[in-house]
C-alpha cells in the first residue's frame, strides 16, 4: 500500500492519494488507487527490474507512469501521454522521499 502526499516547491500540499496493489495468480498485479477527490480507478499493473508500469486509455490516446526506486532509495514516477501511435510525451515527475 503507497500513500504519498503530494507537495508543491512552496510546500503547500497538492494532494493526497492511497494506492493498494495486489496479485491475483490468474490476473497478475493490479493496482487499485482512491484520490482524496472521491476520485477511485482500478489498473493493469506490469513489473520491472526497478519498480513498475501502469496506466491507461483515454478518448484522446494513453496515459503511462514509469515508477522507479533510485539508488537513494527515492520512489520517482514519470508520467507520459501518447496519441496515435506516437511516443509518449512527460507530462509530469514526481520524486517521493522518505520523511526523516
């Protein structure tokens, strides 16, 4: 379970979400995330070397995060859009650190 909260560069929180991931032997991992907007989604899930894939369709094309843990032990997330085939453009990056 990840429950990041989001903040901007002047500190003032941008958000909070709860994420829950899950293995089904048949299904494989899917992740279940719920917004503190009452916004909830549930997502095909791929694991990497590093961390893991996930995302999904819109009428306008296709949304991908690239989930990563770094060296530092940072957990870094880049958020991509494509259309039509094309490669996907970043859109955002988050870096989460560990509360000292």
């Amino acid at each position: 379970m990840a429950e990041p909260r989001v903040y901007s560069r002047i500190r003032r929180s941008g958000g909070t979400a709860l994420a829950v991931i899950a293995h089904d032997p048949q299904a494989g991992y899917r992740m279940r995330s719920y917004t503190m907007e009452g916004r909830s989604g549930d997502f095909e899930l791929t694991l990497s070397d590093s961390g893991f894939v996930w995302g999904f369709d819109t009428p306008d094309g296709r949304v991908r995060y690239t989930m990563q843990i770094t060296p530092q032990g940072e957990w870094r997330e880049v958020g991509e859009f494509s259309r039509g085939g094309a490669p996907g453009r970043p859109f955002i990056e988050m870096v989460v650190r560990k509360k000292r």
